[in-house]
C-alpha cells in the first residue's frame, strides 16, 4: 500500500492514491458529523424544553475536570500536527516520539473521563433505577441531561479508543520504517480523523460543562 | 492470448469470498438481495392471500404485524437500497469510467460483509419470533410497549447501514478520482452522476437512521430516553429523525433506477440523450431536496402548521427535477429509432409507472388531502408504485441491458419482453386498485376489513399472482442463458460506452490497456441496427 515508488491497484499513481485517500476520510468524516449531529439535534432540542434543569443539571458536571481535560486533547491535537509533520519530512523516529506522546494525552484524557464517570456514578447521577436528584421536582429531565451526557460523552470516548488504537498500528509502522515506507498520506489521514474528535469535544464541552445555574 | 474473464480466473471458494474485485462482490450482492427479495416477497404473498377475505382466516392480528414489518424490513433495507447501487453499481461503476476497481477494493468487500452480518441479525429476529412495528420503528411503541424483537432487528439494520455508508464513501472516492483520462465530468453517463447523487445520501443520511435506531435500543435497554413522553422525551422527535433519513432512501431506491431508464432509452431510441446537463443536475437536485421534505410523513402527527406549509412547498418542489427527467427521456424517444427489446420495455414501464407515482406524490404533498388519505392504501398504492413500478422496473432494466456484459451470455428476447410485460401488468392490477381503496377510506397495516372492499382486494391478490409469476420468469430463462444462451460480443446492444469496449465478461482488470475518453457520451446517430 506504501511502496514509496509505485501506486497499488487500482490507482495509476501515487498522487491519485493519495488524493482517494483524502477523499475517502473527509467523507466518512461528514459521516461522523451527521452520525454526531443526531444527538445534539436531541440535546439543544431538550435543552430548550427543559432549560432550567438543564441548567440545574449542567452545575453536577466536574468544570475544573473538564476543563483539564478540553487542554489535555488540544495539547494533543498539538502534538499529533507535530506528528504528521514529521511523517511528511519522512522523519519516522520523530513521528514514532509524536505519536507515542499523543497517544499518552489521549490516554490520560480517558483516564480523567473514567474518573468523572466513577465520581458521578457514586453521587447517584447514572440515569436508571438508582438515579437520585435534588431538587426532585426537576429530577426527570435532569436525569435526561445525564443520559445524553453519558451517551454522547461515551460515544466520543469510544472514537478515543478507536483513535488510539489506529495510532498504535501508525506507531508500530513508524518503528518499522526504514525510510522507504512513505507514511506521510497515512499520517494525515489518522490526524484528520484525531483533529475531528477533538473538535467534538470543543462542542460537548461548553454543552455538558458550562451550561450551569447562576 | 487473451486474459482470462473475471468468472473463470480463480475458483476456489476464498477466491469468490475473500474478492476484491468489483465485479464479483457486485455478484455477491446479486445473490444475497435476490434471496431477501423472495423473503420479503414471501411475506408480501402472505399478507395477499390474508387480505383475499374480509374476516381473518388466514392469519389473526400479531401474525399480519409482523408480516407487513418483515415485508417492509426486508425489502427497504435489504433489496431496494442496496439493490441497483450495490449489483449494478458495484459491477458497472468502474467499467463506465475505465477504472481497474473501485478506489478502495478491501472495503467494498467489508461493504458485503457487513451487509451479510446485518441480514443474519434481522434474519434472526424474524425467526426468533418476529417484530412487529413496522419497518418505521414508531416509538414509544417500539421503544416501550412492543413484546417482539426489536433490538435484534435495530442491530440488523444498524449494521446494515455502515454498509450503505461504505459503499457510498467507495463510489464518491471513486468518481472523484479514478476517471479514465479525458473522461471529464461532463462526459460522464448519466448512470454515474446518478450513483453520486444516491452516494451523499447514503453518507449523509445513513448516520442519522443509525442514530435514531440506538436510541431506539437504548429506551428499551435501560427504560431511560429521548421519545418516550412518560420519560420527558418526545415521539415526534423520533418521527423527525427518521424520517430524515427515511425519506432520501425513497430517493436512494429511485435515483439508481433514473440512471439506468437514462442508459438504456437512448442505446434503443439510436438517439443521443435529450438535456444531458439537466438530466445529471436534476439527480443532484433530487438528492438535496430529497433532505428539505421529511416532515410530509409527518402532516397529521402534530408538527406545527408552519411546518406543514413548508415541507409541502418543499414535496411540490420535488416534481421539478423529476418532471424534468420524464420529459427530457420523452424528448430522447421522440423521432427516434425505437427497438423494443427487454431492457428497453422495463425503460418504458418505469416512465409510465414512476409519472403515476409522482404525480399521486402531489397529491398527498397537499396538506388538506394527505389529512384524508394519511395511512389509508392510497399512501401503500403511491410508494409502490415508486419503489416497485420505479425502482424494481429499473433494477430488471437494468440486469437485462447489462447481463450480456456480466455473464457473456444473451437470454432470450422473447421470454424477457414476456416477463416485462406481465410483470407491467401484474403490477398495475396489484396496486392500481390500492389507490381505490385507499382513497374510499381502507386504513393500511390492518388484517381484516368490512365486506365492501372485498372486490377490489381479491383484484389485488389476483395482480400480485400474475406479479409474483412475472418476477420468477426471468430466474429461468436467465439461468438457463447460462448454459445455453448464446455467447454475447463485447458489445451486444451496438451501445456507446466504456463498459461495452471490453471483452464479455471482462477480464480481471478490466481493460487490457487504460482506455481514453474524447468525447461525451450517448455518440448515437438515429442509424439502423442489428443487434447479436
């Protein structure tokens, strides 16, 4: 696939192979935005209905934590730029150092994640049979805004793991590179798809995290 | 010595499982989407035969809902969508544009297995007792009250769906990037830009049915969600999702079928295509309006009157660029030299069978009307005749015009023109009488009905025989071409065309060298012909 001289069938030429491969991710990356989109359809259409509880509810959520966390993942996104530079350059122990911290970053975002889930989960605010709310009378759609966050949190926590391990297998080749494997295309495309998850995060921040009372 | 064809290099199971080559995966999907056509046909014959008697004899109440979802399951999601994009797509795409494969080859295979993975699940569900919602999944009945499979059939069908999504990431990737030199955009067959128009709402609307379905799941799972109105949540909000991605499917079914009526009425008209430039914009036009007009299932559930007027401008909108279609392939017969061959007869019909369907598409895009006909068999008479007098007619067209190239082999004329026309015949007598129905007051998804209806529904049953009949025609007398028809040319129609410059079938790759396009396409000049 990464033979520096020739381009693998179907493809005539390398750049041609390259610009499929743009294509192909920025395609499913639009995918990703409507799969995404559904949920915050759902989120800002019961914030609206429930607009106190939401904002009851937002003040449970971790803000210091979260906002370790919003630096930690754009430290990352930092980081994995850095990465894909380097692919470019086709300097494979820089990229393979790059990606190493990145997936470090990646992993201590999940790590404080697991954290707040732990914590909310203690306090009683997993939606379902043990779900506890003061003030009661605004429990039910409050318990809605901890199963959306819970959902959508999870559901960018699982795109983490997937992140993650296609860094690995990126890092691995990176090891294993001996100058002829160009690992620039597979590179941006891995960064493309690490920037997109970060910038989800950018949305479910100011969602989850600073909708809060006064 | 020439390369050996696609069929015969390699015949080892892996080699026809593990493929990667375009052609034979769109095989692949052949098989698979004919087995699901005759299950969902299986059920549909069920509900025929139930439906002869006003009273319920046959089957009670649970039996005929889960018939009418297994029917609407299987075949939304597991023949028409994957249908002509999938066989024809898949087979022909690359050959039209003079590509060796499709730009991701590993994926399109992953495409067919995880369309195989999400068949099994709803299988499944169906065997292990059936679901009994509708293909709509309507919550909070499907999230809360249903006692049937629910979550078994929503995995079937979320799985099914990153298929489509692969699938239409693969073709976009593809025509983006892998035209043969000189093949510029506007040179392309309209077949193309139709498959690309059906790709955007593949990836963009595909995402969000997934979405909704786990949602679906979750309510269920966990008793806690966004549609159930005991929990806070909202139906209407699942209705919106839905049909958001449920109304462009429509648009998934019947563009693909466009694009093939676009191939074959010029190749038997001798003709060049009528309005190339409006016929590729409109599919385009039809894909992105196809996403401004859900909320039309939705007039008497309770959206606001606003919203209403709107999405009914938006439906009306529609018949713009499928107006434009019917009459730019009108203009393409007119002064032509008309052959009237299979594919060409299965052309004819779907003009004929998708202007009816529209034009009563109209009819229910007018607020005070749809409130008389919503859920009445006027409703199931209009999307049939889109999804099966449209889609189904040009899914047949289709296989026909292109089974020379797919298989080497010709069928007979005869029996194919036979087929076309009791399947044409079939059909009208099956859902004409359905608009009747419908508009008289008979209510959908019920299995028993006061006498008075009796006629019309024995006349129903009676076209879905003759239907039935039609559609089993062409699996003998094309399998039996495989044997004994005989040998087609590389170019058997004297069509114009990339795909019909290659040997039949083609060789692995394709195309012995890199073929170079210098001119549009559709090069027909009225002459006389005679076809092998």
């Amino acid at each position: 696939m990464t033979d520096a001289s020739a381009a693998s069938p179907p493809f005539t030429d390398r750049e041609q192979q390259r610009e499929a491969a743009r294509i192909g991710m920025w395609v499913f990356l639009t995918t990703e935005v409507m799969f995404f989109g559904a949920l915050f359809l759902v989120y800002f259409y019961d914030q609206h209905i429930f607009h106190d509880a939401f904002a009851s509810a937002g003040g449970r959520t971790d803000l210091g934590l979260g906002a370790g966390n919003t630096a930690v993942l754009l430290l990352s996104s930092l980081t994995m730029a850095l990465a894909v530079r380097a692919a470019k350059q086709g300097r494979d122990r820089a990229l393979f150092g790059r990606l190493l911290l990145t997936m470090i970053l990646g992993s201590a975002f999940l790590a404080l994640k697991g954290l707040e889930y732990a914590r909310h989960i203690h306090e009683g605010l997993l939606p379902g049979a043990s779900f506890v709310y003061e003030p009661a009378a605004l429990a039910r759609p409050a318990e809605l805004f901890f199963y959306l966050y819970f959902v959508m949190t999870g559901l960018h926590a699982v795109h983490m793991l997937v992140g993650l391990a296609w860094l690995a297998v990126l890092a691995v080749r990176a090891r294993g590179a001996d100058g002829r494997v160009d690992l620039g295309t597979p590179a941006e495309v891995a960064g493309l798809y690490w920037h997109f998850i970060d910038v989800v995060w950018i949305f479910l921040f100011p969602m989850f995290y600073l909708v809060r009372g006064h | 010595m020439e390369p050996l064809d696609y069929l015969h290099d390699g015949d080892t199971v892996s080699s026809w499982l593990l493929t990667t080559d375009h052609k034979r995966i769109g095989l692949l999907y052949l098989f698979s989407i004919t087995f699901f056509f005759f299950i969902g046909g299986f059920a549909a014959l069920l509900m025929r035969l139930e439906l002869l008697t006003p009273a319920g004899h046959l089957v009670q109440a649970e039996t005929y809902n889960k018939l009418f979802t297994m029917h609407g399951v299987t075949m939304v999601f597991f023949f028409l969508i994957p249908s002509i994009p999938s066989v024809l797509g898949n087979f022909i795409l690359p050959l039209m544009i003079g590509a060796d494969d499709m730009a991701f080859p590993r994926m399109n295979l992953l495409s067919w297995y995880l369309f195989m993975a999400g068949g099994f699940f709803a299988l499944s569900a169906m065997i292990l007792g059936g679901v009994d919602t509708g293909w709509t999944f309507y919550a909070p009945y499907s999230s809360v009250y249903s006692n049937t499979r629910v979550i078994t059939m929503a995995v079937g069908i979320i799985i099914a769906g990153f298929s489509s999504i692969f699938t239409g990431l693969n073709f976009i990737a593809t025509i983006h990037r892998l035209r043969a030199p000189g093949l510029t955009w506007s040179r392309l067959p309209l077949f193309v830009w139709s498959l690309y128009a059906t790709s955007l709402i593949f990836v963009l609307g595909t995402p969000v049915l997934t979405m909704s379905l786990v949602l679906i799941a979750l309510e269920r799972l966990f008793g806690i969600g966004v549609f159930n109105p005991a929990l806070g949540g909202d139906p209407l909000l699942f209705q919106h999702l839905f049909w958001f991605y449920s109304h462009p499917a429509v648009y998934i079914m019947i563009l693909p079928s466009m694009g093939v009526v676009s191939e074959i009425i010029p190749c038997f008209a001798r003709k060049r295509i009528f309005g190339y430039g409006f016929i590729a914009g409109s599919s385009l036009a039809i894909a992105l309006l196809g996403f401004l007009v859900w909320g039309h299932h939705m007039f008497v559930s309770g959206q606001s009157l606003y919203a209403g007027l709107v999405f009914s401008l938006f439906s009306f909108l529609v018949a713009i660029p499928s107006g434009v279609k019917v009459f730019n392939w009108i203009a393409t017969l007119h002064k032509g030299r008309i052959y009237l061959r299979t594919p060409m007869i299965y052309a004819l019909g779907f003009i004929g069978l998708f202007t009816i369907g529209g034009l009563t598409g109209l009819m229910l895009a007018a607020l005070g009307l749809d409130a008389h006909v919503h859920d009445t068999y006027f409703i199931i008479a209009h999307f049939h005749y889109i999804m099966v007098g449209g889609a189904v007619m040009g899914y047949l067209g289709g296989i026909h015009f292109w089974w020379p190239k797919i298989t080497g082999r010709l069928y007979s004329d005869f029996w194919g023109r036979v087929s076309a026309v009791v399947v044409f015949i079939g059909f009208n007598l099956t859902f004409f009488p359905q608009f009747l129905l419908g508009y008289l007051g008979m209510p959908r998804r019920f299995y028993h009905y006061p006498p008075e209806f009796q006629v019309l529904n024995v006349l129903s049953t009676a076209g879905a025989s003759i239907l039935g009949v039609g559609y089993l025609i062409p699996l003998v007398y094309l399998a039996w071409s495989l044997k004994y028809g005989r040998k087609a040319g590389p170019n058997p129609w004297k069509a114009t065309g990339l795909e019909w410059t290659t040997a039949s079938p083609p060789p692995k790759e394709n195309f012995t060298q890199i073929p170079l396009v210098d001119s549009g396409p559709y090069r027909y000049e009225g002459e006389e012909v005679a076809f092998d």
